[in-house]
C-alpha cells in the first residue's frame, strides 16, 4: 500500500481531511509496531525497534517539506539536475518522549537546530501547562518538524501547536512527526488546527503509552 492509499483510508475513515498521513505500511514496519507494543520486549530491542521506526517516519516527514531545483556538477563534468531542502526548517521536541525522536532527525539533518516545550499536567485541573519552551528566534519564519511520539487524546499536542502558534508560527508550517496515535486524539488535533500536517505510522483505538518510560529506562 502507497503513502496516498493509507493516509486516504485513514483521514477518510476518520472523516478528516488530506492532512492526516500515514506511512505505507509494509510487513517490517507491523513487525516494527508489534516489537514496540509487545510487553514482553526488552528494553534494548524495544530501543533498536523505536530507533528504526522513528527513522522512518522522520525520513517520511521530511519529504512533506519544500524542495527547490539544484543543478550540479558530477565528478566527470557532467550536469545533474536535482533538488535540494527549501531553507528554514527546524524541529521542536515535546519533553519528554519527544526527546526520543531528536536523534532520528539529526542523523538526517546534522545541522537543524532543534526546540523543546516541556508540558505537564495541572494537578487539580488537569489541564496542560507549559512549564518551559525554547525555540530559535526565528521560529516564526521557519516550518517546524514538532516531535511527539505517542498521542493518546491529542491535549498536550494541541497545548503546543497553540505555543508555537503564539510564536508567530504559521500553523501550515507546522508538521507533526508521530509513531502511535488514536483515532480521538486525530481527530482532536486536526478540528482544532485543520491546516496543520500529522504524520504517524499507525492510527488505532490503542496507544503504547509505557513508550516513554520503556524508550528512557524508568518503568
């Protein structure tokens, strides 16, 4: 199945529009997916797996973003006509999971300056906080590759497109790169910010929540 058909099955299913993506999914990446929910998985294979499925949705991501033509020279002197990266872009991780995935895009893009928003959660409200966030200063003009790797209802997500958003980031410059998301928190997230872009690898009624504490060693 092609990237179009399984994003077309999952924003139609979902009644959402073109900008809920999903990877084409193969039987290594349901290997991947099945490794990484498996309660019995160790903690290094559970890291080996992540690892390669975060790159995969990472390399998928960045092919969302915007090319210019690029004409070089080969070493026999020929002329290629190729691409190259649109410049302006920039990756923002949700602290903590997100911080996961910062790795995968720096193999990637060596030099990408990366930001962070750390969210928690109101004790007695339980509302999403913003307890810390850095960006680069010209964060507005960038697009930004915001990293968040399991999203069950969507709040902590929203609660950050809504930062950047106050930091002059245009929303369609915004391209969410996820592993795991339910179809509520989907559906949350693309109603309240449509022209925003979500790639995940799979969307289904059940997220790996223990991904954090599996991924960082602290379940």
């Amino acid at each position: 199945m092609t990237l179009s058909e399984t994003e077309s099955s999952a924003s139609q299913s979902l009644g959402l529009g073109s900008n809920l993506k999903c990877i084409a999914v193969n039987d290594q990446i349901r290997e991947l997916q099945t490794v990484i929910r498996d309660k019995n998985t160790s903690r290094s294979d559970f890291v080996f797996y992540a690892e390669r499925l975060i790159r995969l949705v990472v390399e998928e991501g960045l092919n969302q973003l915007s090319f210019t033509s690029n004409t070089i020279t080969t070493p026999t002197g020929e002329k290629y006509e190729g691409l190259q990266y649109v410049k302006g872009n920039c990756g923002v991780s949700i602290v903590r999971s997100g911080e996961a995935m910062e790795q995968g895009l720096r193999d990637c893009c060596r030099s990408i300056r990366i930001g962070k928003i750390l969210i928690q959660s109101d004790e007695d409200t339980h509302e999403a906080q913003v307890v810390y966030a850095k960006f680069p200063e010209d964060i507005a003009e960038r697009r930004v590759l915001l990293m968040y790797p399991i999203m069950s209802t969507g709040n902590t997500v929203i609660r950050a497109v809504k930062i950047l958003k106050e930091h002059n980031v245009l929303e369609n410059n915004i391209f969410l790169l996820n592993l795991f998301c339910t179809p509520y928190a989907a559906i949350s997230l693309m109603k309240t910010f449509p022209a925003l872009t979500i790639l995940t690898s799979e969307v289904h009624p059940s997220a790996p929540n223990h991904f954090g504490q599996k991924y960082f060693g602290t379940d």
